[in-house]
C-alpha cells in the first residue's frame, strides 16, 4: 500500500508474497491469481516485480503540495433533472448573472462577460445534485444531493464561493434525496422536502445547521410531493402541492401543523395532481394542476377560483414564475404563457399577453431535436428577461420587457450560452493546429467547439446517430462513424463537407496518427488502418477475440495498441501488420487503453495503460504485467500528459457521478478527485501541449480543465501558435 516492492512467488502449495528493501527473490516469478493475492490472473511470465498500490486521495491539507491540479475552465451543458434548475442572482456591475447545474457541479453564469465566474462542485461520494433553492437576498444557495444512506443539503456562500460548515442531514429521514427546497422571505429559515418513501418535510435553522421540526406530508400511498414553499408576506406559512396534494402548515413553536382548506374536496372529486406554485407581488397564489388548470387563492390559503385564461391542456403548466404584473408558466410542447394581471377585471384576472414557443426558436435548434418541456423559468431582477430550463438540457432566454411583449409574432428566444448536446455524448476529440474540440452525441449532432474562446463554432444535425469521432491535427478533417457508414468530411468555415464513405457500420472507435498521414477504424474485433489522404487500407489488424473498444498510436505511429471486451491489451506494427505483443486478462473486459513512450530512456520502450470493469489501473509492458492501482471505482477513460508527469482517469460507476482523478506518473497510486459530471465518463483527451484536459459524459456535458503546474517545465523550443486558416469552397469566393 505504500507503494513499495512486492515479490510473489509459489513454494509448494503455497502463494508467498514479500516486500520491503532487504527481500532477495529470484528475478522469475509467477504472478498470483486474482483470488489467491487480490490482482488480476494473466499467463504471462514476469520478468521484474509487481508493484501493487492502493489509490488513494490526499486529505485537503495537502492540496497545496500538488504538483499537478485540475483547474476548472468551462463546462458545457446543463442537468436538466435538477429541481430549480436555473436563477437569476443579482446583477454586478450591471451584469446580469446566471445559476445552473451542469454536469456535478453548479455554475454562476455572467452573461456579458461570457465567463463562468464560480463553480460549486458536489460533494464527493454523492450520488448527483437533486435540488437547487437561492435566499431571496440573493446571497445563499442550497444545493441538495442524493446520498446512498441519507439525503444531504449544503450551503453556500454565492458572493464567496465558501460552503458553509455543516451539512444539512436529516437523522430520522430515511429518504435518499431532497426533491424541493425552499428559503423563508427573511433568509433565516429552509425547508427541505424529503423523498420516497416518507416524503418527510423537514424545517431548518440553516446558518446553525439546526432542525427544528418536520412533518410527514404525503398521504396513505406515498403519493409523491412536487414542491414546497414558504409565504413570502408570512413565513410562518408553508405551502406543499403533489399528487393528489395539497397543504398547508403554519410554524409554531418550531412544529409544522396542518391547516384545513377547501381545496380538499375539489381535489378528492377530480383527483387532480398538482405540478407547480407561486406566491405572486398581489399577495396572492397560484396553483397549476397536470391538466392544465391554474387556481387562485389569497395569501392566506382560501380558494378563489380556476381562473378563465387557464390552458387547459394536459401538462401545459409545469412549472410557474412570478413577476411585478403577473406570473409566467411553461411546460409541454417548448411552450412559454406570459399572464398579467387585469386590475379592473374582477372575472377574469389575469389574460395572456405573449407566448413564444421554444421550437426551432435558435440558429442550432434548425434541424435538432424540440425543445422538449420548460422544466425551470427565472425572472431577472429587473424583469427584462427570463431564463428557461428545457428537458432536453437547453438553456434559453426570452425578453420580459413591456415593448417586447407587445411583438407576438417575434419570440425572442436565443441560447443563453449556446446549444448543448441532448442526451450522451459519445465521441470526442481535439486537434493540434486550432483550440478546437469535437463531439459527437445520441442526439444525431456534431458540434464543434473553441476551447480558448469559451464557444461553439459549429452544429451540424444529422439523420444517423455518431458513435465516434475524429480530429485530423490540421483541424480541417473529421471522421464520423456513423450507425450505416464512416465518413470522412471537411470542416468548413460554416459547415461539414462528407468527401468519402467508407463501409463499416456503427464504428465506435476512430483516431488519426499524431502525424494525420493514418486513421485507424475499428470494425467490430479488427482494426483497419488506412492512408488519410488516398483512404487505402494500410493493413487489417487482428487478434481481438471480442469487439475492440480503444485503440491509441504511439508516439512515433508506428504502432498501435487496443484493448476490448475480451480482456486482452494488444500492440500491433503497422508496417508489418504483425501483432508484437498481446496481454491478456480473463473475465475482464476492458474499455480504455492509452500508449505511453518513454524518451527519457536510451531504447524505446512503449507502456500500456488499461482500465477496466475490474476497478484496476494497469501497466502493462509487451507480455507482463508491471504495476497496478486498486482504483476502488471503475475507471472509463485515461489520458496522459507526459510533460506535466500526470495521468488522468475518468470514473464510470453507472448511475453514478463522474469525476475526474488526477494521478501522479509515472504511477504510484495517488490521486486528487475533481467533480465533473453528474453521469460515468465517456471520453477524455487532453490537448496536444498538455495545457488543457477536456471530458465528455453520458450527462451530455462538455468539461473543460487547465493543467497547471506548480513548477511549470522549461521549453527548449517556443511553442507553435494556433493557426488562423479556415476552409471554403470555391463557390463561396
């Protein structure tokens, strides 16, 4: 464990195993099986020790000492199944800024700057954020994540950046998450709703982190609660709507007890489920039924009526906003209901003024998928505009002013940052000459990225789904292996030209050679090798037994080393088309493999690194294994930065969050987590000068990291700027 020697060796009947400096074994020994010694079993012959390391992260204190850390740059995306998904803080400085969720952490947005000021990472070991609740000054921000034992809260400081001390955990919750929280007007209390199977609704004195009473609010088949909130002209009253629900409880003497209202029997005779709420500025609420109905009631909790201009169309009003004239509601169908109030209209109420629809409404939405549902709507704090959270992780923004109101036939709508991937994504690659990253994703689109300037160049929409995708070094080519071909195309100024089809279906593994003269393709357990510019097979390289899922070059691209579902790490000469050197572990099947070619030493020697199901992170050298890294979770992804000595893996626990690990290398076994994305990670690279590390997920997020170095290496050689070039056609000229 402390990263010393280990010597196996069999006597007799016996496993031996022997460390530290005064052991003297014979050079040859026999690795141990999985069972008998807790590594993995191979039938190759080791020719030097095994070092044997457990990973482990370094307590906080140490942070300081890093030589290497994970420095958060940008993310791409949006959860889209976070409660409260999207706020408004107070404007600085005239800018408006913008609270979300993406990927495992949450982001504070300042539009006009384009620059993501604050990043609020979840807590390691959680099993994703759940809710999100902002005081009503603007100052604090709650964050809510699902635990394996019990749901937990934490509180941090918006303008700092600080988490507070203390999480808010619930001893007699057996609720694994918080589906809902809410502040009291006067920032001083929170109230957490608990999930299946109490749905306990629990009151907190946050700043001491302190409950001070709960309830249970579901009824007697645990129907499911939606939202909570606090009055806010009255904080002593608490509102609860869910299925089939809807309550009210005043506090007192930090006990939560019931208020009757009238609602009761209308509900039992239509049985309705109640989606969303809000406490308007007239002093009145509004509730909005799954069937489209919105019903007015008093501050204090008496029903008023369902008013007139109700859609009264299924899931039509999913979730609610307030403003100074009125409320705004959003739901099925990407559509958006402004309603104001009618002072002088006793009957009616409120009347729609505008409804923009989402649909299409942005220049990437053109060809892509509907908008989906509107999950999440925020008011700016000068109600000039709203923020939109959709089902298919877009973030968008409408205007709110009284001029723009009047333009119904304009929406108005346009992305807040850019278009997000919808769904997984599932290629992903950088090239050298440009700060350009490319991805590819289940939503059938391929977009391309500025790393450097924090945007999106380029989305195409296609009619297949990408399975994988390729950056030529130059940054004018790309492959994509799409689900009945594999296409070569051109990157415009404006768009993706195909220029060759090649026959191989639903490729999940395509990568140029640093030099760009060679693409390698897999092709369910073969990998083809061809010449980029002719597209001639170079040679078809076999000895997969099971579908290949990663290949590398190496440095000089010579070679190329793969490893698949069998089990096995292979390295094969492309010259000859020979496999050298094959390792194999059964019963493993492994994900990742990356090439790593030591130029320090005075011959060339090639290292593999593979990951796994087997929760190990290995290096193999031709036939034997030579180290691995207990890594305790399961590690999809590795991607190594020579010059920085780190090596980064991508966790991919499913249903789990996915962090980044940043191990020190040559390996030794320890390791500084960072939180990435709320789902296992399906890709890493890392650019081509070792600056910065770039990981996609099945989350749909895009994460971007600087590498830093706290002693950063000198450079024999100035470094090669980008290049400014850009492809057209002649038709364009």
């Amino acid at each position: 464990e402390g990263g010393g020697q280990l010597w196996l060796c069999f006597a007799g009947s016996t496993w031996i195993a022997e460390g530290g400096g005064g052991c003297t074994m014979p050079p040859k020994v026999h690795k141990a099986s999985a069972e008998a010694a807790g590594a993995a079993s191979s039938q190759a012959v080791l020719e030097a020790p095994i070092t044997i390391t457990t990973a482990v992260a370094p307590p906080a204190a140490a942070e300081d000492t890093r030589a290497v850390s994970l420095v958060h740059r940008h993310v791409f995306g949006l959860k889209s199944s976070v409660k409260g998904n999207v706020h408004f803080i107070n404007e600085k400085d005239g800018e408006a800024q913008i609270l979300y969720p993406a990927g495992h952490n949450t982001i504070l947005y300042q539009a006009d700057q384009k620059v993501q000021s604050r990043v609020f990472p979840g807590t390691e070991g959680s099993e994703g954020i759940t809710a999100l609740a902002v005081s009503p000054n603007r100052k604090f921000l709650a964050v809510c994540e699902r635990f394996q034992d019990r749901a937990s809260c934490a509180i941090h400081d918006i303008n700092s950046g600080k988490r507070r001390r203390g999480t808010l955990t619930f001893a007699d919750c057996d609720a694994t998450e918080y589906v809902c929280a809410a502040f009291s007007a006067e920032n001083k209390f929170l109230i957490t709703q608990g999930g299946p199977p109490e749905w306990k609704l629990v009151l907190w004195s946050w700043d001491k982190a302190r409950s001070q009473g709960s309830t249970t609010v579901s009824n007697l088949t645990g129907s499911a609660i939606h939202e909570c909130s606090f009055s806010p002209q009255d904080s002593s009253l608490v509102c609860v709507i869910g299925d089939g629900i809807f309550k009210f409880f005043r506090i007192q003497e930090g006990n939560l007890k019931p208020i009757p209202n009238q609602l009761s029997k209308l509900r039992e005779a239509n049985n309705q489920n109640y989606v969303c709420h809000a406490w308007l500025h007239c002093e009145r609420l509004v509730v909005c039924s799954e069937a489209g109905d919105v019903l007015l009631f008093d501050g204090g909790g008496e029903f008023k009526m369902v008013l007139p201009c109700s859609p009264a169309e299924p899931r039509s009003m999913l979730c609610v906003a307030a403003f100074s004239r009125g409320f705004v509601a959003g739901g099925d169908g990407g559509i958006v209901r402004v309603y104001e109030r009618l002072d002088n209209d006793a009957k009616e109420m409120f009347r729609m003024t505008k409804a923009p629809k989402l649909d299409g409404a942005t220049a990437a939405g053109t060809g892509g998928p509907r908008a989906g549902a509107v999950t999440a709507i925020a008011v700016s704090p000068q109600e000039e505009m709203l923020a939109i959270a959709t089902s298919t992780a877009q973030l968008l923004q409408v205007p709110l002013s009284g001029s723009d109101l009047l333009k119904a036939e304009e929406s108005g709508v346009s992305d807040i940052l850019t278009s997000f991937h919808s769904g997984a994504i599932l290629g992903l690659d950088v090239c050298v000459r440009k700060p350009l990253v490319v991805t590819c994703g289940s939503d059938k689109s391929v977009r391309i990225w500025n790393y450097a300037e924090r945007s999106q160049e380029q989305c195409k929409f296609f009619l297949e789904e990408a399975y994988s995708v390729a950056f030529h070094p130059s940054g004018f080519h790309l492959i994509v292996g799409f689900s009945d071909k594999l296409r070569l195309m051109n990157l415009l100024m404006e768009d993706m030209r195909m220029y060759k089809e090649i026959p191989i279906k639903a490729c999940r593994e395509c990568r140029f050679s640093h030099g760009g003269q060679f693409f390698a393709a897999v092709n369910s357990n073969t990998i083809v090798v061809y010449k980029t510019y002719t597209c001639e097979v170079v040679c078809n390289l076999r000895g997969h037994q099971s579908k290949v899922r990663s290949v590398c070059w190496t440095a000089d691209d010579s070679r190329i080393v793969s490893t698949g579902a069998d089990g096995a790490a292979c390295e094969f000469d492309i010259v000859t088309g020979k496999r050298c050197s094959d390792w194999s572990q059964k019963g493993t099947s492994f994900s990742c493999v990356i090439a790593y070619t030591n130029s320090d030493s005075t011959q060339q020697v090639n290292t593999m690194y593979v990951v796994g199901s087997d929760k190990m992170l290995k290096e193999v050298q031709a036939t034997t294994l030579t180290n691995y890294v207990e890594s305790s979770a399961v590690l999809g992804q590795l991607a190594v930065a020579s010059s920085a000595k780190a090596l980064i893996a991508g966790v991919a626990e499913p249903d789990k969050p996915g962090p980044l690990r940043c191990y020190s290398f040559p390996l030794e076994g320890d390791y500084d987590p960072y939180q990435a994305h709320s789902a296992p990670v399906s890709r890493l690279r890392i650019t081509h000068d070792d600056q910065v590390v770039l990981s996609a997920g099945d989350d749909g997020c895009l994460c971007i990291f600087d590498l830093k170095k706290k002693a950063p290496l000198r450079r024999d050689k100035e470094p090669l700027g980008f290049a400014d070039e850009i492809l057209v056609t002649k038709g364009f000229l």
